[in-house]
C-alpha cells in the first residue's frame, strides 16, 4: 500500500507510543502538521521552540518514557539546541523531529537553511538526516530505541520538506512495518561481569567507613527500590546527588541528602573521608568531587554506570561493572547475601557515630526572618514542601532557589524532582514543569523559580493556560541574578556587577493575569502559606505567586570553586568551615 512521509511520520510515532508532542509548525516542517490533524497524538503548541525542549524534558523526566519535540528548520532547528544539550549531559530520552528545506535546496543557503545536524552532532547521542521518504519508518524506529537504551539521551532527526509533502512524488513510497536494528558499533551492554561483582563485594566486605555515592543513572534505571534494598541490606548511608533526588527517600535513616558545591555539610564530609565509594550511575561531576586531585583520597573506588566512557574519566577507579544499574544492584546483593553466609563485614560502628556526629553538629540552618527583611526563601520552599501532597512534582531552574529546593524539600518519592543538573539552563523549570504536568496529569506539579530564570521562558504560561496545565510556579524574587550576586559578595570584594534585576519590574502578578493564569503577590511571612493553600485549589489554570525573598540571603553551605570538599564553608552560625 502506497504512503507518504507525512502519514508516515504519523503512524510510526504513534507505533512507538507516542501520545504528546511539544511543537511550532512552520514551513520546513509544514506538511507533516497535516497528517496531524487525523494522527490520534496530542500536539501542545509552544511559544518558543526551547518550550518545546524543555517540556518534552519535563515529561520524559517524570514518566520515564521518551519526550518527543517537532520543530521547522534554522532558526527553530538552533532554538533546540539548549535542550539537546540539556537533555544530553542529564541522560534524558529525547526525539527531536527537525524539518528542513527541500532535498533539492540543501547546501544552497536556501531561506531558513542550516546545517541542523552538523549543529547538532555534539549535543545529541546520534541523529540522522533523512534523504529517502522510505527511510522514515526504520529512522523512526531507530531513534526511540537510541534515545532510550543504554545511556538515555536526546536523537534528533532532520527531514527534508519535500520529504514528508504528500502533493510531492518523492515522499510516495510503498509503506511497511520497520523491524529490528542495524546499527553498526550500537550495542549497550546490560548485563554486568560476574567477576566484577565479586570484586566489588569483597571490597565492600572489607571497608570500614562506606558510602554509596548514587547519580541520575538510578533513576534513568527506574532502579530506586534496588538501591533502597543494596541499602538496607548493607547498612550503608546513601547520598543522593542533584540528579538522584528521590531516588533514595530523603526520610530514610540512611540517607544524607545531597553532596557537592551546595551539598549539606554530613554529605560532602562523607564522601571526603569515606575509605570506600560505591559509586553507582553517577560521574564525578566537578560540582561533586570539588578539586579532583583532592577528592576522596583515601577511598577506593567501586564504579558502577551504563556507559563506559565514564569509567576513569574523571577519577581513577578500582572495580569499574558496566551495564545497567538496576541490574548491576540486584547481581551486587545476591553476592553479598552469599558472602553473608560465611563471612562478616568490618566494623563501622566508629563511622556510624562520626556521621550521627556530623549530622547533629552541622544541620542544613537559615537565619531567622527580621521584620524589614524580604522573606527568607528557604522558609518560603519548607511551606510549600509542608502544604503539597509527598508526591508533588517540583520543578525548578537554576541558581540559589535551585540549590534551596534540593536542600529544604524532602524528597521522599522517586521522580519528583526535574531539575537541569549538568548544563544548568536558567529558563528551566516553567516548560520542564509543564511537560511534567502533561505526563502525570494526576500529580500536582510545583515549579520552583528565580526571577532571573522565569524571565527567560515565562511565556510558556500561555501555553500552560490554554492547553490546560494547571502548575502552579513559586517565583523567588529577589530582584538579583542571585548566586552571581553571592560569587561576587564572597569572592569579589562585594563588587556588584550587572546582576541588579529590579523586583518590580516586570509586576510579576499583572505578567500572570495577562497570560491568563492567576497571580499573587507576598511580602510577609504569615501570607506565605495561605497564598500556598489558594494555589493548591486552583485547577483551571497555572498559578504564579511572586514572593519578595531578601536579596542579601546566599546558599551554605559552599564548596568554592576549584577548592577541596575539605574546605567546605558551613553557615555563618556554625563557623567560618569545618
């Protein structure tokens, strides 16, 4: 049976289960938003082709399955490469569907031309530039199995308009089921090495003072209960990193919470003196590991990941498992359970109470709020935290509220916190929260915002609005790009530079309602919680509440850049560091 590439496309993304995508139609891509209309998938029209981005993001983040994003060609194509690149360094499934001037125009600067995937080459884990209409259904086909196996992460694929033009003979071609993969050099390896197991078991057996140091890669994993068991079965405290928040509950007695540059005081100290990291899908980021030639010295390194090219990258390691992390755990514990039967692991007790030390001596602290001063924005996060379901889905952007928002919530359920971890996008949160919405209709989805970055994509409220996401977003405002203004208090002799913002201009509240959302606005504390309570109620239409935080309030504790985790500076009331 004859078909085109515009049903084509259709057909074969609903073949992979897509039921949502995020798009803006426009010429190159023009013909395959006909076959649209007949297609049983949704379409969300965004405002900006980042929305588009960032929602698919946000979607693929909360439900795990893959967030597809349609776009047309130049300008539009290169509006999508900040979500690429998100997407890519967060290991976050992604299909991105490009149009692209005719076959014919191609390489002749033609009117919204680019090289979309030279552009793109860098920030995607493959894509493809279709040439042939009969290539659409495998191309398809290939792209969600990429995007999704092995380490996740973002595919794009670039289709000609003449491609997918139904009035246009070259995308006629007679239709057929894809099956299979040929994909040369593409073969993710799942399954772990028995051998290395076994070493890393021993490993374990014999350290004094463990610590299981867990990354995004347990969520991308859907591994959380597997680390939750390895956990318990072990004794074993778990620290959590931006990217694992919820992957192990915040409110478990083993868990210490985030490490890093903004990590709580018990976690970062915990990695630095461990003797033992048993490091399972993460990647010793720099915000985590601090200075690298300093971090950890003393400890051996267990490192567990999908992906190969992480092993050695950053720090040397002494039992390296590749394949999937879930199962990585459950081979881990069967061993264990094994050894258990015959032997005793070494003696932690005085770690134990060095860390229940740490944790009494150095809790998470804020100053308390004085009348005169803007809200203290952490009391702000611990509200909504108190007066939201456990489930809430929280989004936010980034800089201070980000780091705020992983340290005062409490994280007690998997995939609840859709961050951007490795590339730190500002603009994140209010399409990432949408597209959260979007995938998990039933939750309630919570965005929490600076100033700074809701000024970058806030008009994706509109989208919110018509479309029917109710999300309700916490904005911050503090009037200042607020983690530049504390870099440039503590590390440039108060030298303020450009990072001013003004809070009251825009008016946060007349922004929301003339998109369509309802907005409040709160300058003291006991209107904190009721504006809270009034947006919880409200399920018609987004919500934006501008609370006036103080400006002069910065994040602790802090690693600074390029320093040791042993020079943590820890708040003020507890000492200038450890």
């Amino acid at each position: 049976m004859k078909t085109n590439g515009g049903k084509a496309l259709m057909k074969n993304l609903e073949a992979e289960g897509v039921d949502l995508v995020f798009g803006l139609p426009g010429g190159a891509i023009l013909p395959a938003y006909d076959p649209l209309i007949d297609s049983s998938i949704r379409h969300v029209l965004v405002r900006h082709e980042q929305g588009a981005g960032h929602m698919a993001e946000g979607y693929a983040h909360a439900t795990g399955r893959p967030g597809v994003a349609l776009v047309t060609s130049g300008p539009a194509a290169t509006n999508m490469v900040t979500p690429l690149a998100d997407a890519m360094l967060d290991s976050v499934p992604l299909v991105c569907i490009t149009g692209q001037v005719a076959s014919g125009a191609i390489g002749s600067d033609a009117f919204q031309e680019c090289d979309t995937t030279g552009i793109t080459m860098a920030v995607t884990k493959h894509n493809f530039l279709v040439t042939e209409a009969e290539q659409i259904p495998q191309v398809i086909h290939d792209a969600f199995y990429i995007a999704t196996t092995g380490r996740p992460g973002p595919v794009l694929v670039d289709i000609p308009k003449d491609l997918v033009d139904a009035n246009n003979p070259a995308s006629q071609f007679e239709d057929y089921e894809p099956s299979g993969h040929d994909l040369p050099g593409y073969n993710p390896m799942t399954e772990p090495n028995a051998q290395e197991i076994k070493e890393a078991a021993e490993l374990i057996f014999r350290s004094q003072k463990p610590v299981i140091y867990s990354g995004g890669g347990i969520l991308k994993a859907r591994a959380a209960e597997q680390l939750k068991e390895l956990a318990e079965l072990l004794d074993i405290y778990v620290v959590t990193t931006l990217m694992n928040r919820g992957g192990f509950p915040d409110d478990h007695p083993l868990a210490l919470g985030m490490p890093g540059m903004h990590g709580n005081y018990t976690a970062v100290t915990a990695l630095q003196q461990s003797d033992l990291l048993i490091t399972l899908g993460a990647r010793f980021d720099d915000r985590v590991t601090g200075k690298v030639d300093s971090f950890a010295p003393d400890a051996k390194i267990i490192h567990a990941d999908i992906d190969p090219a992480e092993f050695n990258k950053v720090r040397s390691v002494d039992v390296s498992i590749q394949g999937d992390v879930g199962r990585t755990i459950t081979e881990l514990i069967k061993a264990i359970k094994q050894m258990q039967e015959t032997e005793t692991h070494a003696d932690r007790s005085a770690w134990k109470s060095q860390i229940s030390g740490w944790k009494e001596k150095y809790p998470l602290v804020y100053d308390e709020w004085q009348t005169g001063e803007g809200l203290k924005p952490q009391y702000v996060i611990e509200e909504i935290r108190d007066n939201t379901p456990d489930d809430t889905i929280v989004a936010s952007g980034v800089g201070q509220h980000q780091m705020w928002a992983s340290q005062f919530w409490n994280f007690n359920h998997p995939y609840t916190w859709i961050n951007s971890g490795g590339l730190g996008t500002m603009g994140f949160a209010v399409p990432a929260a949408i597209g959260a919405k979007a995938g998990k209709p039933d939750q309630m989805v919570w965005a929490i915002d600076g100033d700074g970055c809701f000024q970058m994509t806030n008009q994706e409220l509109v989208t919110a609005r018509l479309e029917n996401f109710p999300v309700k977003i916490a904005v911050l405002n503090n009037g200042y790009l607020g983690m530049v203004r504390q870099w440039q208090q503590l590390f440039y002799d108060e030298r303020y530079s450009e990072v001013h913002l003004q809070s009251d201009l825009p008016d946060y509240k007349m922004l929301a309602e003339s998109m369509g959302c309802i907005g409040i606005r709160v300058e003291s504390p006991e209107e904190v919680k009721p504006a809270i309570e009034q947006a919880n109620e409200i399920n018609d239409r987004p919500v934006v509440i501008d609370f006036r935080t103080e400006a002069s309030e910065n994040v602790y504790p802090m690693v600074p850049a390029g320093k040791s985790n042993s020079d943590v500076i820890v708040h003020p009331s507890q000492g200038t560091k450890k």
